[in-house]
C-alpha cells in the first residue's frame, strides 16, 4: 500500500530526526546535511550552480542502450541486463558531441570566472558505466586535454558504479583517464566480498574513494555491517541516497517487495527511509569512524533543481550568498 505523506509532515519528521543528532554539520543554507570533517567536492556539483556541470547517464545521453549487469529494484529507469561490453575498444564518436560540447566553452568560461571555480564531470545512473569504458576515455580524454586548459582550471571527475567490474585493468583506466573519484555501489551486489575486494584495490590507486549506496529498508542489517569494513578499507565518504520515484513501473517493483510505503513530494515523489540515514549517521559519530556521511534526500534534490535556475539568485536582486564561496574548490592546472 501506497502512502502519501503531506510535505509539511515529511519535512517536520526529517527536521526532528536531525535535531536529535549532535555532530550533525550544515550547508548550502540547510540543503546539506552530513557528519564527519567533510563532504566530497564530488558532491558540491549537486549543490552549486555550476557553469560548468557535465552529467552523462550513459547510454541515453549517447544514443547507445542502457545496459546494467545487475538489476536493482529500486533502479528508477528501465534497463536492459546483461553481462558484455556495450561498446568494443577502439570506438570513436565522431566529432558531433565534441562540437556540441565546444559550442559553449566560451560563455561557460565566463560564468565559471565570475560565479564558480571547477567544473565537474560526471557518469553515473541506470546503467553500468564501466560497460562504457573506452566511450569514457575518450570523453576524459576531451575533458582533460581540451575542456580544462580552456577553463583554465582542473575539473573533477567522478564515476558511479556497482564495483563488479571494478578491476585492476580498469582501476589503472581509470586513474589514467583522470578520475578523482569512484563511488561505489555495494547494495547492488547485496555487499558482496567481491566488491569489498574492488573497494581495497580501488583505494590504492584513485584519490577519492566513495560508497554510494540507496537507503534501501531490506538493506538496513547489512548497511550497518558495512560501517567498520570501509572504515577498514579506508573510505573517505559515504553517501546514504533517498529513493526517487520518476515511474510507474519502479513504484510497482517497490510496492510488490515491500508491501506498505511513505512517499513525500520533493522535485521527484521520494520514499521516506524511516530514519535510516540518521540512525547509520549516529553509528558512524558514537563508533568514531574517519569518513564522512552525507545525506542524499529529498531536500538536495529539491535544491538542486532550483539552484541551478539562476534566474532564482536574479530574482532576490543579489549574487550567490556568500556562504557558497567558503565551500568551493578550486584547483589550478
């Protein structure tokens, strides 16, 4: 059964979970909420009107089919699954897209200078990215030997996956290609030790090394699990994602395994976890443990849709809050 909850209760339920936590940290005017030294710079490109903000869902975003070796319940667009490469080695787009991304540059540098300072790559969502590899080289390799001397300032790079593929071949692909961060999703492989494995090697040669991971209701035992291994391993964040509803065929997958479920209206209707994020937020502050948590709601997404409208800023007569130049990163070629 299929519960809406009225915004005004959802929101009031979230603010009062997170007055009961006493390490719990703030930014971006509240939209951010985290414990630990920091947030990831991966994930100021949700929060910030960037410039310069290139997300590739990979597949559609490049006309090719999405495809993922796994297949999750919760995955909110659909998918074909299976378990070969999409693209062979050696595939060359054209230059179409490099025309299409060079269109820009000019007006895009402009903002950067005067509201931002990085700009930020990112392929993530639905499918398998790493099934993707050499389509991702070449766009790195756009990134990199094109888009930041012309920016004049390093980009950051991040890549989302499951971590089945996550070998040493494409670890050292990767770190060649110019990533700054992995993030990994271990509740697709039900956090398999394969993928803890991935986790070890990963850290080893990649500068940022993150799990990202949904907070899934069936997963609760096992996320907590999960807490000392990575601190074992040595990961410096983790992201604790709300699940967004953008289909039918998905609420219908989430109700058949759970049963009874709360959503709230935020940009997409967002299932409420309970409390699960700030109970795992309080394991990680009374443990000790070294990374951070940042909670992925409803809120950021809510957020990152009106934030990147700056006609927004324009209509409160002002430039950005001050508050957005103390968090940005900015890093000179």
């Amino acid at each position: 059964m299929i519960r809406i909850v009225p915004i005004q209760e959802a929101y009031k339920r979230k603010i009062e979970r997170q007055e009961k936590l006493q390490g719990l940290k703030f930014k971006c005017h509240g939209s951010c909420a985290y414990v630990g030294k920091d947030i990831s710079p991966g994930c100021y490109g949700c929060f910030y009107p960037d410039a310069y903000h290139r997300g590739f869902i990979l597949g559609r975003d490049l006309s090719l089919p999405n495809v993922c070796n796994k297949d999750c319940v919760y995955c909110f667009e659909p998918h074909i699954v299976r378990q070969e490469p999409v693209v062979a080695e050696g595939l060359k787009l054209g230059e179409d897209w490099q025309n299409m991304l060079k269109e820009n540059l000019e007006q895009d540098k402009k903002k950067i200078t005067t509201d931002c300072k990085m700009q930020y790559y990112e392929f993530t969502g639905i499918c398998e990215p790493l099934l993707y590899l050499p389509v991702i080289e070449e766009l790195m390799a756009f990134f990199r030997e094109v888009v930041d001397p012309f920016m004049g300032t390093r980009g950051w790079a991040k890549i989302y996956t499951n971590g089945t593929l996550l070998n040493l071949d494409n670890i050292l692909k990767l770190k060649k290609a110019g990533f700054d961060e992995v993030r990994v999703h271990p509740g697709a492989t039900n956090f398999s030790s394969e993928v803890y494995e991935n986790l070890r090697l990963s850290v080893k040669h990649i500068p940022t090394v993150t799990v990202e991971t949904p907070a899934w209701p069936p997963h609760r035992k096992k996320l907590f699990e999960m807490l000392p291994v990575i601190q074992d391993i040595g990961i410096k964040h983790l992201d604790i994602c709300q699940i967004e509803i953008t289909g039918k065929a998905q609420l219908e997958r989430i109700e058949n395994a759970l049963g009874d479920i709360e959503l709230y209206q935020a940009f997409y209707p967002v299932m409420d976890d309970g409390g699960l994020v700030e109970d795992i937020m309080q394991e990680v502050l009374d443990k000790g443990y070294s990374y951070s948590v940042i909670d992925c709601n409803g809120f950021v997404k809510q957020s990152r849709s009106a934030l990147s409208n700056r006609s927004y800023w324009t209509l409160l007569n002002r430039k950005y809050p001050p508050e957005w130049e103390k968090h940005r990163y900015e890093r000179k070629l």
